[in-house]
C-alpha cells in the first residue's frame, strides 16, 4: 500500500516589505491580518500542516509569536532567497507536497487549495497553479490574492540545484512554470463567478489594505467563511472599492 504524501501549505511571511512594512501583522476587525488567514488556509480539508515560512530576521520574531499562538508550525530561513527558505522549511518537516502561498493573500479561499491540491494529484503534473498572469491580463482568472501554487518537494528541489537565478531565488516556483520542457505545468480554468477583471486582494499597499478591509467588514459578520464567489461578487456590485487599489503597479515575473 502506498503511503499517503504529507501535505503541507507554506506561508511566506516577514516584516520588513519594502512597500508595506509589518503588513502581515496590520490589524483588520480586531486580528491581524495573518491570523486571518491562517484561519481561512485551516479550512482547507487536503492539508496535513501550515507552515509559516519567515526568516532569521530580529524582526521576525513577532511572526514567530504569531505562529505560536496561532499553534502552525514555522520555519526561520533566509530573507532574499525565499526558494530556500521554503525547501528547508519542507525539508525540515518532511512535508512531500507544498502547497505554495504568500502572507499577502487574507482573503485566500480554502476551497481552492483543496480543488488544486485534488487536480495536482490527480493529473500527476509537477507543478499546478489556478492563477496565469495572461489570464489575469485577459480578465479571465482569479483577483490577484487566491493564488495557489502546487509542487513536490523533491521538484523544488532539483529546480533549486539547478538555478543561480536571483529571480528564482525571490520568486520559489519561477523556475517551475519557465520550464515546461523540465516540469510538466498545468493551470486551472477559472469559473465564470471567480472572475475578476482589474480587481487585486493581494496585500501590498496601503491601498490594498483598505480594500482588505472593506471586504472583510462587509462580508465576515454574516458570512465568516465567505468565498471568492463572495468576494468577486461584492466587488463588482461596488466599484468605488476596486478602484481604491486600481492603479497599483504589480511584479511580473
């Protein structure tokens, strides 16, 4: 019988943000913004464990705090080259399968961590992402904020042995979905009602803190466990909140 791949989801997360410092730990209806997520990442029924990925940083430690209170477990690496960090922290675990995410994203349905996790398994592919920058450009995908990313460790492991890219050290999978003749790829179609043109939940201004913010205040209170549906909904019949964040230039990599 073939023994079940430990699952685990990997959050990067530090304080020092060049656009946004302490971002992860800003406060939104009483709780910081990384508890929030990590409550929405538990609901996630394919994972086995949450790991906070931060760094060797002073400055983390209230990240360590964080993950202690919050009882996920973490792993201190290095702060620039996040690749590494997130290998040793699966490697240190014995985690066979990342589910890669950034502290940036409070708002991430669980739902799609158990769709990609189930779709990357089933598929066999090396890596799965339900995000495609060219979608995004198109207006055919998620908001910028849900993205999920799935690989093996053993994969990161072999792309990391073979890169001395400072891109691909920044950006963990970069060197995954820029190979498809080394890693098999396969992005996710979005529905319909998870489709948002122009609209960006990802944490990286404060701009995108108010509209976190909004969202979350208009949806918790009657619906905690609110979904993408939820969310893209909410911003198409209020405009006005979208165009908070609009403007704001984004990384491609």
């Amino acid at each position: 019988m073939t023994q079940k791949p430990r699952i685990a989801a990997t959050i990067e997360a530090r304080m020092t943000s060049s656009r946004l410092p302490g971002k992860v730990l800003m406060p939104c209806l009483g709780k910081p913004m990384l508890d929030h997520m990590v409550e929405r990442v538990r609901r996630a029924a394919v994972l086995d464990d949450i790991i906070i990925a931060t760094t060797v940083n002073d400055t983390d430690e209230p990240i360590c705090a964080a993950a202690r209170r919050l009882q996920v477990k973490y792993y201190r690496g290095s702060e620039d080259n996040v690749m590494s960090r997130v290998l040793e922290a699966a490697q240190h675990h014995d985690v066979d399968i990342i589910v890669e995410l950034t502290g940036d994203c409070p708002l991430l349905d669980p739902a799609l961590i158990d769709l990609a996790v189930s779709e990357y398994l089933s598929s066999g592919v090396d890596y799965l992402c339900n995000l495609k920058d060219e979608d995004y450009a198109a207006g055919q995908s998620h908001p910028l904020g849900f993205a999920v990313q799935v690989f093996s460790t053993d994969v990161l492991a072999d792309a990391y042995a073979r890169t001395d890219d400072p891109l691909d050290y920044e950006h963990v999978s970069r060197p995954l979905y820029r190979n498809p003749d080394r890693y098999s790829v396969k992005y996710l179609p979005t529905p319909e009602t998870q489709r948002g043109p122009n609209m960006s939940v990802t944490l990286d201004t404060s701009q995108d803190y108010q509209v976190i913010c909004a969202v979350m205040a208009a949806l918790s209170p009657e619906k905690p466990d609110f979904s993408i549906e939820d969310v893209v909904a909410y911003l198409k019949g209020h405009p006005e909140i979208c165009r908070i964040n609009q403007d704001i230039g984004r990384v491609k990599v």
